[in-house]
C-alpha cells in the first residue's frame, strides 16, 4: 500500500475523532475564604441515569477543565476532603460553561468518602491511585491491557512497564511480590477483572527506615488492589486450544492465584507453539531476582555473560517456536515478625530460525567499493532451557531493625545448531556451528537495617555470587579458517602452500574450543546516616568488593580420522586466575534548598588486581577519587527536574586479560591483554517530567551524555571477512549521546501521543593498525493516538518511522523502516468481541526498498454475561507473511537480515475463568 494513501487516511481519522462535538466545562474552586484550592475532585455524571462521562482535577489555581457530549444535561459533583460544595445541575448545549464552586467544612465526611472512591485518579504526596473501572471498557482481558488506559503508564512491546520514562522495579499485588525482579510476567498474565485500583508507588524505597535518606527518585513500584471477590479466593483462567483445518497447533495456559492477608499462591502455566514466548533467553539473563544494586560506589566492575554468538529472536518471531513454561510464585507471614516468599521458574523453548543475511565488512581504507560482501543463508536450531528459584525472608521485630536475606539460583542448557551457506568474492562455502553452555549461578543477599535513633540510622548489604560457565563452541568449514594464526602463509594466493601447525590438513576442517569460567565475587557495604535536620544528612560509606576468577579453555581438531588434535601452544590455550579488589569510603551530604534537593559525593578507591598466567603474575595497585552529584529540582508537586553526574571507573573482568584465543564466532577471534587499565566514564542525565492533572498532559524528557576516557577497544587484523581482535586501551574517547522525549495528552475520550527516541554514538578502533572510527546514529518517531469508549468500537492508530546510519570508516549505510499500525477493540454485541491489530512495515535503504510486509492478527471472542466459558476464534499472521528484516552494526561490520516467520494459523480455544 502506498505510504502516502495510508499517511492520508490516517490523518482524516484522526481529524474527525478530535473534531468531535465536545462542550467544555471549567470553572475555579475556593474555600469559604476565598482560598484556591488544589487537587479537589470534579466529576460530570449524565442527569439521566446517574453515569460518569468526565472528570478533573484542580490544579495549583483552583482551576478545572471537563470536556462532555453536547446537548444533555449532566450534575456537577465536588469532592475534597473534609470540604463539601452543593452538586450543580448543567445543561450543556453548544457553548462552553463555567461553573464555579464555593466549598464549606464538612462535619461529617461519609458522603465524600463515597465520593472520592468513585474518583479516577487520587494523588496522595508521592503515590497516585487509579481506580480501573474509570479507564476500562470491557474488552480488557490482562494487567497490560488495562495499564496502557491509565495517564503516565506506558507497557512497552516487551511487555516492560513504564512510569515517567523509568522502568517499574517491583510489581505487588495485596502489597505482596509478584515474581520479584520483572513486571513482563504481571502484564502477560494477571486477569484485567481481578483488579480493583492501581498504586503507582514513586520515589519507592521498600526499607521504611531508608525513606529519604537515599535517593529513591528513580525506583518506582506498582501495586495492585483486587477487588473485593478476589479475596481468599481462588481466581483466574484456564485456557486451550488447537489448530483448524491443516493447521496443526494446540495452546494451553492454565493460571492460578489466591490472596489472603496471610499468604498468597500464583500459579502461571504456558505450553503452545504457536509463536507466543512468555519467557525469553534474554528476560532470564536480565532477571535480577529483584536484587539491590549497591548503588553510588564509583565503579564498574560486572561478570559478563559467555561471549557464544546465540541467536536472539526478531519480535518473538520465527520460523517455529515451541515453549513450555512453568512459574510458582507465594508469599506467607509467618509471624507477626517474619515474612516469606519465593518463586521458581522453569521455560524450555525449541526455536527454528531461517535467516539470509547481506554482510558488509570494514577495511583499513576510506574507499568503501573495496569492502568485503559475504551474503549468507543460514538455519538455526536452537533450545533453550531455563530454570530459576528465589527464596526470601524478611525479619521486623520492630520498627528499628530489619534484617532480610534472599537466596536466587539460576541453571540453564543452552544449545544452537548452525547450518549456513557462506558466499563471497568468488567463494562458496558450507559451514556447521555447534554452541553449547550450561550457565550456573547463585546468588545470596543479606540486608541489615538499624534506626539507632531519629538522628542515627545504620545500613550493612553483603552479596555473595558464585556463577560457572562452561560454554563449548564447533565450527566445521571447508576453507582453512584464520590463515595466519591456525597456519603460517607463505604464499597469500596459494592456501595449499601454508604451513599446517597446529592445524592439520582435512577435507573439512572441525575446530573446536573448550571454556570453563568460575567466579566468586564478594560485596559489602556499611553505611552510616546521620540526619542534620528534617532537610539534611550526612552519609558515610565503608565498602569492598572482591572477585575471584578462573578462566580455562582449549583450542582442539578433531580429524577426518576422527583422533584429536589439541593445539598446544599457549596462544590457543588459556590457565588464567584473576583476583580483583576495591576497598572504598566515601561522603555524601543531602540537604534541601527551597524548591532543590541536593545531594554531592565523593568516594576514595584503593584497587589491587593480580592477574595469574603463562608462568607469570602481573599486579596493579592504584587510587582513584571519583566525584558524584544528583540535582532535584520539585517544580511543582507534579512535575520536576533531575540531574546526574557521576565519574566512574570501568574496570574489567577476566575475560578481556587472557592472553590466548577465543573462539566468537566462525570467523572471528579474540585475544585479550594483561596490561590493560581502567576507563574513566563522565556521565551526565537531566530528565524532566510533568504530569498536569488539569488535562491528563504527560511530558517526560531525557538527555544522556557518557565520554569513555581510556576505554578498552579491539585492535582488529581483518582479512576478508575473517577478523582477529586483541583488546587495547584507546588515547580516542568513545562518546554516546542520547535523546528521548514523550509527549501524552487526554481529548476527551481520546488520547494521543507523540515520542522521539534519538541515539548518536561515534567508537574508536585499530583496523589493519590504522584508526578507525564507527559513528552510528538512530532515529525514531512515531505518534499514536487512541480511543476508549465505554460503547462502540475502540480502536488505536499510529505511524513511526526509524532511521538508522551507520558510517563505519567511510563505510555509509542508511536504512529506514516505517510503520503504520491500527488496533480496533470492538463489543459487537453482548458478550461478542472483536480484536484485531495491523501493522504495514516498508523496508529500504533510501534508494530502493529491500523489503515490504504487514501483519493481521484476529481475534472473536465470546462469553455470555455472567457465565465463566469463553469462546475464542483467532488467526494469527492472517496475510501469511513470510520474512522481515532487521539491520544491525557493530565496528567491525553492517548488515541488513530478513527472518522467515510463522505462517498464518487458524486457533479455537476455550477459556474458563475462575
């Protein structure tokens, strides 16, 4: 469809929904002293049978604003506590209206309690209070659906939730954990009519005696109430369905949950192969378990993951997908003093992935006709499976000490098939990949808090972490791979005449390579708040962090005889022990100034690495004083400025130190450098973020700057498409810049909403020992607008275009992806409701386009009011799509892919809700 014709339609649409006939009603409310009053409730009901159609808050002038349907007559409610004001009768016609109130002391406050619960939006100091059935129209079927109703809640395509640009840490029902450490499992799963209210919970800090002493601005929380039904009871669904016609699928979601003061159960279950992936590989590396990080210590030091180039999937599509998925959740109060919870996770997703790839290498020169093309046709079979167990007490014997300890295991088996054609400058070549890993960690965490008095309060965090990786990696090529290290050339023209050692001569050449990583990493922090006053304290820090690692590994061939032949040099094998120390102390003093709350800091680090291998030990002892600030600026009670700037020192784990080869990935090598030394990050974040309750208006704004001095970069040998990196620290700084912006806004019943996402970043490198620079910058805009009628259909419709270019050492390269998308929510009728989403993608890069292709997805649901079955007929992938397309870059290459997807399935299901 021709972008122009849908830009077109999609603007009409939209012109016609805002021009929609509205009568505006405002007005300003004061005390019987004449005094503003802010953050009164106002509510429109329609005079015929009792039904809200608007509200509005004051702001800090009095003010209201309430846009209702012309030519009906409505009453006009107030509601502020302790205060009540005589109801008014309005008959809107064609003309604005104002309404003035005037509010007197209340002696007896029933009725405005009543009032207020009815009311949509609450705001009590930091919390902000959504009663649900003020959003929501029927068609809501999970937590996501609904929170994507409520102002200033954003679920994003991950499933993630999102308060005023900041992801939600913690998601509580009944103030119970809800699978502590991510929110994608509360919006895919908690049933949209259990709920009652939403708690946006900001400026969270879960140890009440920390509240205010630290800086919570950042940690925001969700906690959902239920309704009254809900409670000590079991509620609900249990889902299944199969395929129609030749379409030979099955779904089957059974889910659970119970809640009671004492204690709770959540059951979540998920087994179908139709594409639908409750749990990714990459949500369980990025499951923290909802483990504290130890916040402002001035240094970077993370255990990285296995360097194997596993596959990601592209929008949870494939091929094929089968998953199986398994969660408990619970948490009991065993006493008055002890509270427990805990939960397990088990997913084993089987994955089929057909990839063609266009792949554009980097050289030495700024001639970019001389590049390297490989194009390849790859298929990928891929299992993952991923086991998770956390368990958790919390200890309260009063309201000065609390003492909590969690204990988080992780266990996977990880293993990708690789069949791929290679082709390039005249080559063809057949290539197999076997990666395999069984990741290991456990995790344990004790908390100790105590309020010596209201001027003493004393803080000790200790965390433990053992992990083991045993990644295993095969590469099976035709050609001789990594001439030059695997041999020595004589003649650059003439493969045959090299020098075979350590390889040997095949007919195909299996190389393989053995690791075995282990690390014991030890953290632990006391810190020590003195409080000034009401508006200031001191903050002394005493910390250390040791980390022990061992990293083997083996570079071996196994023959056409099938006998084995190890490469004994130490340049393929690697012994290597690491032990890193950092002892620190620091100050931080936070005090507030009129509309500011200031805190600065500076910390004092001593750090000891030893470095053990080849025979050798190599020590390093050095002192760092890295400063850090964060600005608040309150500009009202909703809105707010926000700086950050901290100095960090980025040092590395052990896996950038070891001195022999490692295999990454068929055609690339790394090596890594005992000598290296510490990067120096100079961080700098302003966000802004308004919420004007006058108008449902969300502003949220973000600026991000990061110069990595020193930093740790590849100096890369690059011979056709085959690369050799050793890691080095660069005299070029690496920068990253960064804008993001959201602008929301309610009209009516209608609300839209526009983003800006803009990321520049320019990184250095050695290439054939001359510099080479990478500059990438990204783009991406997009606005949506949606409805929300209580009768009728709803629907969302949008448009975002990317643009993503890349000039890798001359090397420029430009793709651009647009995307109109709608989505229609209709009730036909009672009980019968229609779902859909479509999306158009154009694919190009700027000259031609590379790739077109949409998607339709259907859904007709049926459940008879007040029975528990529901029926359900969908097709999903209803255009039969084959591909899509993704480009990618990193500083040694470009790349545009297209993924083959899920043909169109036809599912009847049935669901019964508890």
């Amino acid at each position: 469809m021709n972008q122009k014709i849908q830009l077109l339609v999609f603007l009409i649409g939209m012109s016609q929904i805002i021009n929609a006939q509205k009568v505006q009603i405002s007005g300003v409310i004061k005390d019987s002293t004449g005094n503003l009053i802010e953050m009164a409730n106002v509510i429109a009901y329609l005079k015929s049978d009792n039904t809200m159609v608007g509200y509005g808050i004051t702001n800090s002038d009095g003010r209201y604003k309430i846009s209702v349907p012309e030519h009906k007559n409505y009453v006009l409610k107030v509601s502020y506590i302790g205060l009540y004001a005589e109801a008014k009768s309005i008959e809107a016609k064609t003309e604005d209206i104002i309404a003035d109130f005037e509010m007197k002391p209340q002696e007896n406050d029933l009725d405005e309690v009543e009032i207020v619960y009815e009311i949509p939006v609450v705001i009590k100091g930091d919390t902000l209070v959504y009663n649900t059935d003020s959003f929501v129209n029927g068609t809501e079927k999970k937590l996501g659906d609904v929170l994507k109703k409520l102002p200033g809640i954003v679920v994003n395509d991950e499933g993630e939730i999102e308060v005023e640009g900041k992801a939600v840490s913690k998601v509580m029902i009944e103030g119970k954990d809800f699978f502590d450490g991510d929110s994608k499992l509360a919006t895919n799963n908690i049933p949209a009519d259990a709920l009652d209210k939403v708690e946006v919970l900001r400026n969270y800090e879960d140890v009440s005696q920390m509240k205010g002493l630290s800086n919570s601005q950042d940690q925001i929380a969700i906690n959902i109430k239920l309704k009254e039904g809900k409670k000590n009871f079991w509620f609900g669904d249990i889902s299944v369905g199969s395929g129609i016609g030749e379409t030979e699928r099955y779904i089957v979601k059974p889910k659970l949950f119970y809640y009671s003061p004492s204690y709770s159960i959540n059951v979540l279950t998920d087994f179908n192969d139709i594409g639908e992936v409750p749990f990714t590989r990459r949500d369980y590396f990025r499951f923290t378990g909802g483990f504290r990080n130890f916040g402002r210590a001035g240094t970077s030091f993370s255990i990285s993951g296995d360097d194997l180039a596993f596959t990601t999937l592209q929008n949870n599509r494939a091929n094929e997908i089968n998953t199986k998925f398994g969660a408990a959740n619970f948490s009991l109060t065993a006493s008055k003093v002890l509270d427990l919870s805990g939960y397990s996770i088990i997913s084993d997703t089987k994955v089929d992935l057909v990839t063609n790839t266009n792949r554009v290498y980097i050289d030495d020169t700024l001639d970019d006709t001389d590049n390297t093309i490989e194009e390849t046709s790859e298929n990928t079979q891929q299992r993952n499976t991923l086991g998770l167990l956390k368990l958790s007490a919390s200890y309260k014997p009063n309201n000065k000490f609390r003492l909590d300890y969690d204990i988080f295991g992780k266990l996977s088996r990880q293993e990708q098939r690789n069949i791929f054609l290679s082709t390039r400058a005249g080559v063809s070549e057949d290539i197999n990949e076997n990666l395999e890993n069984t990741p290991f960690s456990l995790q344990q965490n004790v908390n100790a808090y105590y309020t010596h008095n209201s001027k003493n309060v004393f803080s000790l965090e200790i965390q433990h972490l053992f992990q083991q990786e045993t990644p295993f990696y095969n590469a099976i090529r035709n050609q001789i791979p990594f001439r030059g290290v695997f041999t020595q050339i004589n003649d650059p023209l003439t493969p045959d005449t090299d020098v075979f050692d350590p390889l040997q001569r095949s007919d195909r050449y299996n190389v393989n390579q053995d690791r075995s990583i282990k690390t014991n990493k030890l953290d632990t922090r006391l810190d020590y708040y003195y409080v000034l006053n009401k508006k200031s304290n001191l903050n002394f820090t005493l910390g250390i962090t040791r980390s022990n690692q061992n990293f083997d590994s083996n570079i071996f061939q196994i023959l056409d005889t099938a006998n084995r032949n190890d490469f004994e040099s130490n340049l393929f094998n690697n012994d290597v022990k690491y032990n890193f120390r950092d002892i620190y102390t620091s100050l931080h003093y936070k005090f507030i100034k009129g509309i500011f709350t200031i805190n600065p800091g500076v910390s004092l680090h001593n750090y000891d690495l030893k470095d053990r291998q080849l025979g050798a030990v190599i020590e390093q002892n050095e002192w760092q004083i890295l400063p850090d600030l964060f600005i608040l600026a309150q500009l009202k009670s909703s809105s707010s400025l926000r700086l950050n700037y901290s100095i960090t020192a980025d040092y590395t784990d052990i896996k950038r130190l070891v001195s022999g080869y490692v295999f990454n990935t068929y055609n690339t090598l790394t090596q890594g450098n005992r000598n290296l030394e510490n990067a120096l990050f100079d961080s700098y974040t302003l966000n802004y973020f308004s919420f004007n309750r006058f108008n449902y208006t969300n502003i949220f704004a973000s600026v991000n700057y990061v110069n990595r001095r020193n930093p740790i970069k590849s100096t890369s040998v690059v011979n056709g498409i085959n690369t050799v990196s050793t890691s080095v620290n660069s005299n070029f700084a690496d920068q990253v810049f960064s804008i993001n912006g959201k602008f929301s806004r309610s009209l009516g019943k209608v609300n839209g909403e526009f983003n800006v996402n803009l990321n520049w970043s320019s990184f250095n490198n050695i290439v054939n020992t001359r510099p080479s620079e990478s500059v990438s910058f990204t783009q991406v805009y997009s606005t949506e607008w949606s409805s929300n009628f209580k009768k009728g259909p709803n629907f969302d419709l949008g448009y975002s275009i990317s643009v993503n270019d890349y000039d890798n050492n001359g090397l420029e390269t430009t793709f651009y992806t647009s995307r109109p998308f709608a989505r229609l929510d209709w009730l036909m009728a009672k009980g019968l409701l229609l779902k859909s989403s479509y999306s158009y993608y154009n694919y190009s890069n700027g000259q031609r386009t590379l790739n077109e292709y949409s998607f339709l997805d259907l859904d007709l649901r049926y459940q008879k009011s007040g029975k528990n079955w529901e029926y359900k007929f969908s097709v999903s992938n209803a255009l039969n799509t084959n591909s899509i397309n993704r480009d990618n870059f990193n500083e040694l290459y470009n790349s545009t892919s297209r993924y083959t997807v899920q043909p169109r399935y036809w599912i009847l299901s049935v669901k019964y809700n508890l």
